[in-house]
C-alpha cells in the first residue's frame, strides 16, 4: 500500500503540530508508524491522501453512525451555512435539537448545549458537586471522560495507550477528591459508600464502557450503583458521549431501563460537527447558570451550523431506524472474527453492544481495566496493519472500540472477516 503522501504531510505536521496531530487517540502510539491522513469519506469508506479506499471502523470515533456524508446531513449543514456560522445569540434550532434528545433520552428533562465530550464532563461534575454541596467524585479505572483535570485518574482511551492514564500536569488538589475504583465492583462500591457516602457528590461511569475496548455492566451492577446513590444522597452520572444514540436510539440507558439523575452525550448529537452536551433532572439542571449559581458558558456552544448537523442525524436514526440491522451486521462481523481467531489458535475474547465492539487478544473476558491490560497488544499492532493492508480501518489501539455505520452493507462485512481471517492466520 502506498503510503507516501501521508508521510510527507505528517512530517510537515510533525513540525508545527505536537505529535503531527490535534488528539493523541489517532497518534498511532499504540500500534507504531504514522497515520494515515485522510481526504474525504464516503458512506463506509475513508480514502487517504494516497487514494487508497479503506472501510471504516472508527467513524470518527463514534459520531457517524450513518456513514460519512449521509446526503440529509449534508443539505441540512449547507442549508444552514446560507443563513450563517455562528450569532452569539440563542436560535430556535438549538432548542429543536433540545427537544429531540429530551425526547429521546429517558433520564434528561432539560439539557445544555456544548462543544465537546470534555466539556459536558466537566460541566456535569461540577453541577452535581454544586447541587449536592460535596465535593468527592467517583469513577472507575479505564472509562475515559474527557481530559478535564479532576478525571484523568486511570483514563481509559489514549490516556491509557500511551500509558499516561493519570496525566502529569494535573496538581494534586484537582484529584484529591477523584476516587477510582475497579469497573464492575459492586462490593469496593459499597465498601467506599458505607465509609465516604456523605462526601460523594457523584458516580460518573461509562454505562457500557467504549475506552478500555467494549466492556459491558455485569448484570446488577449498574441497579446497584443507582440505588447506592440514591442511598446516600449522590447523584448519578451516565457519561453517553459514546453510547448515546449509537447502543440504541435512547443509549445505554434506554437499552438497561434506567434513568440516571445526570447524562452526558457527544459525538453522534453532533453527527461529526463539535457538539457535547449535560442534562437531567430538572430540578438539578435549574441550578445552571443564568437559572441558578452554577456557572458555564461557551461562545460556540449550540452553533446553529453544528446543531443543524446533530438534528439532521437524529432526524434521519427517528426516520430510518437502522438499529435492527446494526445489531444483526455487528453480531455477523463478530461471530467472523472470533471464529477467524479460534481457527488461527489465537487466544481472545469479543465483546459487542449495539453496533460497538472489541476483539481483544486476552484469553479470558475482559469485565475490567486489569484485564483489559493483560491484552496482547503487539498481537494487536500486526492485526491493525494487517487489516490496514487489506483496506480495512480500526481503531488504532486495543483500549478502543469499533463501530459499524448504518452505511455498512453485508459486502463490506464480508470483506472485513476475509480479511480478518487471513491477517488472524498469519500474525502468530
Ligand atoms: P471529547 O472531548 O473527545 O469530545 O469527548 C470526551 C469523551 C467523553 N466521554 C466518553 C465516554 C468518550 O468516549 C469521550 C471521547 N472518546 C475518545 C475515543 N475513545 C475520543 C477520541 C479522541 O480523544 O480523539
């Protein structure tokens, strides 16, 4: 595969750009070499610099559930640039978009607009410290919110990678009140509630966890944690950014029938433009600034361009719901790989929610972020450039999870096993 153009441009990126890139998750520092840099995609394909076409499993790292460049989204994105980028004033399509996820999501009767994962993260913990009055918060090794200072403590994603999940240049005072505990521990949960309950102002968690590869609750996990929280007076917190309209249109809460008090989304909202958002309850989001004290602001927060592209997306999931057959494609593309790593003596494990899913190189099921690091990730690396030379693109990393569009056919999914089964047969 010829890869000489991306070389060029990332050295030249390399000099002005740390790392040549604006996010290490696509460093490629998991798996060695360079990125590929990209010219455009179409429905389930990138195509890099080089021409080469490439299916595509990361989608931009969740946000294109429908393919790239789904035609109502694009019209709906140029129907808006006639009227404009951005106003610093409020537009009635924000408050549309608004209205969608209230509409959608189980637990959010009021939500705020903004530009990223991080910032809704950030943004919900402090709403739940203010609410609550408490300062101490609590996640769980290898989930991954964003950068925000008081949660990169064993961050999953790149964090983890790169091996920095606990990132120099966070003082002590923005972790001191961050407890983490171990993923799917309900005991060490109660452990911490019957000695701490009334500091914790919050539980965030990723309620299917994307960024130590796709680890799913145990069963009564997740009840457990809500009703502890609910025990002692601490809010709750689905971090959705990655499981919001992608496990199903109402995310992992709508799939497990839970409402948490406060939910955070990204990605798919902003069907690829930068969009992240906070709500819940009511009576807690009233707290937020200008209603109440709790301060947050953002100048392009609900940018009536990327709103128009997060609304067009949501439109297009209500209008075409390609749920069913995610499902059925993502189980088909699973059940291929794992058959093609059993047929190679490989040991590995496959996890898949909706239309996300990990193979990892790990033995033995991996329900934690103890396990997740046991993986084999050299085995990893061969099997990504291997997929690479075959035209398929994942997730540069093992801590990540793959996603399958509604724009992927059973030709593509085909494709992707053959290739999987000859790279599988030949990495050792
Ligand atoms: P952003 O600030 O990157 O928009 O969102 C942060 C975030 C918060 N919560 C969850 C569950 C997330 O998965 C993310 C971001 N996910 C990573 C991929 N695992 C983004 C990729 C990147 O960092 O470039």
């Amino acid at each position: 595969m010829n890869r000489e153009q991306s070389h060029q441009e990332f050295q030249r990126a390399c000099r002005v750009i740390p790392g040549g890139v604006n996010s290490p998750a696509r460093a490629f520092g998991g798996v060695g070499g360079e990125p590929l840099l990209i010219d455009r995609g179409e429905g389930p394909f990138l195509y890099d610099i080089d021409g080469n076409r490439l299916i595509d499993f990361v989608g931009s790292w969740g946000p294109h559930i429908l393919g790239h460049r789904h035609p109502a989204v694009i019209a709906a994105i140029e129907q808006a640039l006639t009227r404009g980028t951005s106003f610093g004033a409020p537009t009635p399509i924000e408050t549309r978009l608004a209205e969608k996820v209230a509409a959608a999501v189980p637990s959010i009767e009021k939500v705020r607009m903004v530009n990223s994962g991080t910032e809704a993260t950030m943004s919900a913990i402090r709403v739940a410290r203010g609410f609550t009055r408490r300062d101490v918060v609590v996640k769980f090794a290898g989930c991954y919110h964003g950068h925000v200072d008081s949660l990169l403590v064993k961050a999953g994603s790149a964090a983890t990678t790169l091996g920095v999940p606990s990132s120099p240049g966070v003082p002590k005072g923005c972790t001191s009140d961050t407890i983490c505990l171990e993923y799917n521990d309900l005991v060490g949960l109660e452990a911490m509630f019957q000695a701490r309950g009334r500091e914790i102002a919050c539980v965030i968690l990723e309620p299917v966890v994307g960024n130590m590869g796709l680890v799913l609750p145990k069963p009564g996990f997740l009840d457990g944690l809500q009703s502890l929280c609910r025990e002692h007076g601490a809010l709750l917190i689905f971090d959705e950014v990655m499981t919001g309209f992608r496990v199903s249109y109402g995310g992992a809460q709508g799939l497990f029938g839970m409402k948490p008090d406060l939910t955070t989304l990204g990605k798919i909202i902003g069907g690829g433009m930068p969009v992240g958002a906070y709500g819940g309850r009511a009576d807690v989001m009233n707290c937020v600034s200008p209603l109440g004290p709790i301060y947050q602001a953002g100048t392009l927060s609900g940018n009536p361009v990327a709103m128009a592209c997060g609304l067009a997306t949501l439109e297009t999931l209500e209008k075409t719901n390609p749920y069913p057959q995610l499902e059925i494609e993502t189980q088909r593309l699973c059940d291929g790989l794992s058959l093609a790593a059993q047929q190679a003596g490989l040991p590995h494990w496959v996890a898949r929610c909706g239309s996300m899913f990990t193979l990892f190189f790990h033995g033995e099921p991996v329900t934690n972020y103890t396990q997740a690091t046991r993986c084999n990730t050299g085995r990893f690396a061969r099997y990504f450039w291997g997929m690479i030379e075959r035209g398929v693109y994942l997730p540069c990393s093992q801590f990540e999870a793959n996603f399958v569009s509604a724009a992927h056919s059973p030709a593509e999914i085909d494709v992707t096993i053959a290739a999987a089964r000859d790279v599988l047969g030949s990495i050792g």
